[in-house]
C-alpha cells in the first residue's frame, strides 16, 4: 500500500510539473457526501480530493483518493466497511466554455477494504473470495482486508461562481473484482490551481 502511495504522489508531483510547462489549468478537486453499497444495506459518508488537469478544453485527466465508511446494524449483526481507493479518470467536458458545464468520468482504480463484523445473536457464517469460510461467534467481533480493482464512472454537474472555484454535483458508480458495487452522491468544489 505504502509503495502505491508513493507512486501516486510521485504522479501528483509530475502532474504539476506537465500542468505548469503547458499551460493548462491545474485544479483541485474536493467532494463530500454520502455512499451506499449495490445491495443498499450498507450506507455512509464519502470523500474524494484529487487533481484535474486540462489537456484540452474538453478533455482531462484526473487522479483522486477517495474514502468512505460504510456500516449497517441490522438484527444484532454489526457491518462496517471502511474502503480508501486511489482512481486515474479520463474526463470528457461539455459546455466549457458556458458558466454551467456537465463532465463525465470515466476510469480505473485500486482499492483497500477494511471489514468489522460483530454479531449479537447466533454466530454468523460468510464465505470469502479466497474459499475460506469466516466465523463470527455471539458478542465478538471479527476483523480482516481485502484488496480490489475496478472501475468508476462519474457524470457531474458544476456551475462556475468565480474565476477560480466551480460547484458541483457529482454521481459516482464504481463496482470491482470483488463484486462490490458502490453508488456515491456529493457535492463538490473545484479549485482553479
């Protein structure tokens, strides 16, 4: 995990440097709201900061992290999954030139999944990915990480306020190898770098 981090920012950092010596606009990109799994049992926050670069006035390139926490406590079964993703997207936009412009994401990413499983009631069986098969007794608690890849797709809406920050709405679906299907919903500024 610790060397992908370092890839990313080794990118970040080369990302700037191809922003400045061409002069398309660099922004930061900063989103907050909330996020439910496919199957709609699990719900809760989501963030996302990254940076979009211009390579044209339609087409862009963007590199984020993302992280959201997702929980359910239903019938004395706790479920908490907390995902953190590093994504690469290509962005096609329209209407750059208007004040209101729509722009949809389209790309790849990485993901780190960290799973609590408590059970107040009988004890709990659920089968993972690598064949193995999870036990959770009564009133204990069970921990374990996962690692996906996938895709995401996100449409969103923004309305340029100043010459430098746009407000956004954004959608935002991912599903991955794992066969985890996430739905997030934020809103979102775009700073102008």
């Amino acid at each position: 995990m610790h060397i992908l981090l370092f890839v990313l920012f080794t990118f970040l950092i080369h990302f700037n440097a191809t922003a400045q010596s061409t002069k398309q606009p660099l922004y930061f990109n900063s989103q907050v709201g909330v996020s439910l799994d496919g199957k709609g049992d699990l719900g809760g926050s989501s963030f996302l900061f990254g940076l979009q670069k211009a390579l044209s006035n339609k087409h862009h390139l963007a590199i984020n992290y993302e992280f959201f926490a997702l929980k359910n406590d239903n019938s004395g079964f706790f479920e908490f999954r907390k995902s953190k993703s590093a994504q690469l997207l290509y962005i096609f936009r329209a209407g750059s030139n208007t004040p209101t412009h729509f722009e949809i994401g389209l790309g790849g990413q990485f993901k780190w999944h960290h799973w609590r499983l408590s059970s107040n009631g009988p004890y709990l069986v659920r089968g993972l990915r690598d064949g193995s098969i999870l036990r959770v007794n009564p009133n204990t608690s069970v921990n374990y990480n996962e690692t996906s890849i996938g895709y995401t797709v996100a449409p969103a809406i923004y309305r340029k306020l100043s010459n430098n920050f746009s407000l956004g709405f954004i959608a935002q679906y991912q599903n991955d190898n794992e066969g985890y299907s996430v739905l997030s919903l934020r809103l979102g500024g775009k700073f102008l770098l």
